[in-house]
C-alpha cells in the first residue's frame, strides 16, 4: 500500500485483512459492511495491485462487473481514476498510465487489461481466459448467480481471483448464500464488518449511524442493512407511519390556492361503486370527493365541473379497465389527462439515488412516503383532509422484498382489500394526484431519473 499518497489517511485494518487474503491462497475475499466503510476504495486498489504486478510479467484479464452500469460509472471506475492520481508514480518502477491506456471504464496495458461488463451480458465473462484473471464484483447482493458461475468457467485455464464487495440486503441471492457459506460459495472467505468498527477507523460518522436509528428504529430493514450490515428483509413493513399521516392531518393547507391537480379513481363497476376525486391545491393541500356514479358520462362531467374552463390541470385517472375509455374521451375534449397504470416500468430512484422501483404503483407509493416524511430531504407540507378511511388505507400499504434487481415493492391491492374488507380508493386516489406527475414526467423523458424534486404542475 506504499503505492498510493493517502494523503494522511490510512487504510483501516478490516481492508488490510482483505488485501492480504487476496494475495494469499485464499484468492476468493468477500467483505460486507455498513455504507461508507471504504468497500469501492477496496476494489479501486485491487485492480491497481493486479495491473501493477502482472503487467509485462503474464497475461492477464480484469473483470469489474456490478448489477447496474451506473454503479461501475459512477462509483468503482470514478475511484479507479482518483488512486490513479494518488498514485506515487515517481517512486514505483512501472510507467505513468496514459490517457490513452486509463479510458472511462477500461484500462489498456502491455499484456492485460481491465474491463467493465454489464451485468446484463455476463455471458460473456466466460471467454475471459488469461494466466492471470481478476472478477470484482461491485454492490454484490444485486448480482444473480449467474454472473458468479461465468466467473467460475473463465477461471478455467488460469489462476483466478475474485473479491466481492456490497452492504447486505435482502435474505436470498448469490451474495446472502456467498456470505452464509451455502454452496456453491463455500470456498469464499467473508470479512463481517460492524459499524463499531467502520466508526473506529474514521469510515462513518456515529452521528450519521445515530441519525438513522432515530429516523428509522432499530428493527427497520434498512437500518440493519445500511448501518449494522445484516441481512433483513423489507417484507411486511408498514411503508407510511401512521403519524406521519396524521400530522399531514393536522396541518392547514392555503384555502384559496389554485387547483393544481386532480385524481380520478373510478368505481368498479362505476354504477354500483363510488368513484373517488382528490384535489390538490397550490400543490400540497388535498381534498377528497366521493360519488356515486350511473354511468361513465357522469364521472366525465364532474371532472369537467372540478377543472371549470383551466383545461391545463392535470387529471391523474387509473387507466385499468373502464378508466381507459374515460382517459380516452377526455382527451378528445382538450383536457390534460395521464394515465396511471400500476404495472409500467418506471427509472425514477429514491432520495439516494441509488435503489429503484418496481412498478408506478410500488414508485408512487414511495414517493407518497417521502412526502408525508418531514425528515426526507423530499418532503412536502402536504396537507390531508381528516377522512378515517384515507388514514386507514394509507396506513394499510406494506413493503414487499426487493426484486433480485434492488427495487422496491409494495403489497398488492388485493391484500390491502382483504385487511380492510373494502377497496382503499380513497388512498390511490390521494396517491396519485400527489405523485401520478412526476411518474409521467420521468416516462416521456428518455434519459433515466435520478432524482426528484416535488414541483406541482404551474396552471
């Protein structure tokens, strides 16, 4: 490690057992930890060891792969780069890299290279044949297994290695079997790293460890993943807490802000059920409207009512089943209308930026959680009419386990029918009037998003 200029720091010991498992015997290191414990620092320096001591000596091939290409672009390789100008290039007998062998995500040298590979093509991690062959595998608990065995059959004709590094997750997946010792990683050396001793070494803050303990409590599942690095599911968690509903509840929204927003939730059945209004106001303070309807008609012509002659306020509709007709006429008429359809993929990321959503209904549900938060860095003084039913569905909704991808869940909406002995429409509906634009927004852009910020519509 006399390589680098560490510019007073120091690696911490956790690290150091890591790096010499590496070069020992024991060529197969895994280390879980809490966020912030210096795991994408671990991984930078190995690919400068591996380089630096089998260029021009053997042929050799390095592998950097992770469950999502943002994550090798914007973390690993970005770390790659920062020890390359750390690096005490005047003191050490190897040459300088260039500009032309140090690219973006790959690096070019005299018998070997590195290379990234997108975790949806790991295939191609089997013709990764040299003497020498080095597999890092970034944010591991979001690989599958079967980027770990192509691993295993490129290693075929060589010596390998291979270092896996990642926060735990949920209780299954290739890195939750790997770190248990389950077959077929039991050839793995695993280094548990506490957050006692991530503090000790100066990684994280105890201020930041307490700080999600007071946000989150000490059974929540990102808590034990983030901070005390244990696996924990998401299963069965109550997504929104019920004060933080009831402090929405208990807040006064501007009585004569302008309609911003509408929500449509449409009665099965229309005739026979009610069909949901939420109104949203200057952008946070909600209002909720039940009728019931005879036909669809009826339901068209009490939008038109609620939205008067300002066609430009977005109208939020579930488009399953009969919504779709309903979304269909209005357009016609001229008003601005978006579908919302629980089932459609969406890029938008939580306040991180780093985990996903399965679905719109999973996103704006998440979304509506943040809101409500008023410790979320998205929070929104959104102001909710005292309704027993709204409080209750909003309530009711629960986290489901991540997907093998890393993204957030929600319970199905027949689940939550079933506990509450009633459909929740007053719940969707807020829901979607409060997130329904910004879930479009990110949809008719082509570019993933990343981040966002609650902006309601300006009509």
């Amino acid at each position: 490690m006399d390589t680098f200029d560490f510019q007073g720091d120091r690696p911490s010991a956790y690290q150091l057992d890591v790096l010499r498992g590496l070069v020992s015997d024991e060529r197969q290191q895994a280390m879980k930890g809490p966020r912030g414990c210096g795991k994408t620092a671990l991984g930078a320096w190995v690919v400068h060891w591996f380089a630096d001591v089998w260029d021009t000596i053997a042929d050799w091939i390095a592998v950097t792969q992770a469950s999502n290409w943002n994550q090798l672009k914007l973390y690993l390789w970005p770390a790659i780069h920062l020890w390359a100008r750390r690096k005490k290039w005047n003191e050490i007998p190897i040459p300088r890299w260039t500009s032309n062998q140090l690219m973006n995500l790959s690096l070019k040298l005299n018998t070997g290279s590195v290379v990234s590979l997108s975790p949806a093509r790991y295939q191609e991690a089997e013709g990764a044949h040299a003497a020498r062959v080095l597999y890092i595998y970034d944010e591991a608990k979001l690989i599958e297994h079967e980027v770990f065995t192509s691993a295993r059959g490129a290693m075929s004709t060589g010596v390998g290695y291979q270092l896996a590094l990642s926060t735990p997750g949920e209780e299954s997946g290739a890195f939750y079997d790997l770190c248990r010792g389950a077959r077929p990683y039991t050839g793995w050396h695993v280094r548990n790293v506490s957050v006692q001793e991530a503090i000790a070494e100066g990684r994280i803050e105890r201020a930041w460890a307490d700080k999600m303990l007071e946000d989150l409590g000490e059974d929540h599942p990102m808590y034990r993943q983030y901070v005390l690095a244990q696996f924990s599911s998401m299963e069965g968690a109550n997504l929104i807490l019920l004060s933080h509903v009831e402090m929405a509840q208990d807040r006064d929204g501007a009585e004569d802000a302008p309609l911003t927003a509408l929500a449509v939730d449409l009665g099965e059945g229309v005739g026979r059920d009610a069909t949901v209004y939420a109104l949203v106001y200057g952008g946070t303070r909600v209002e909720v409207e039940k009728t019931l309807h005879a036909d669809l008609a009826q339901a068209e012509d009490r939008v038109a009512q609620i939205v008067g002659l300002n066609k430009r306020v977005p109208i939020i509709i579930d488009a399953i089943g009969v919504g779709a007709a309903v979304v269909k006429h209005l357009e016609r008429r001229g008003y601005s209308v978006i579908p919302f359809v629980s089932s459609w993929g969406t890029t938008m990321k939580d306040e991180a930026g780093i985990f996903g959503y399965a679905n719109w209904r999973a996103a704006g549900w998440y979304l509506l959680k943040a809101l409500l938060d008023p410790k979320n860095p998205w929070s929104a003084e959104v102001a909710l009419p005292t309704s027993e039913n709204l409080r209750a569905d909003i309530t009711a909704v629960k986290a489901m386990a991540m997907t093998p991808r890393q993204q957030y869940r929600v319970e199905p909406k027949e689940r939550i029918k079933k506990q509450l002995g009633r459909s929740p429409d007053e719940g969707d509906a807020v829901m979607m009037a409060l997130t329904g634009q910004a879930l479009w927004a990110a949809k008719m852009d082509e570019t993933p998003v990343t981040q966002w910020e609650y902006r309601p519509a300006r009509v």
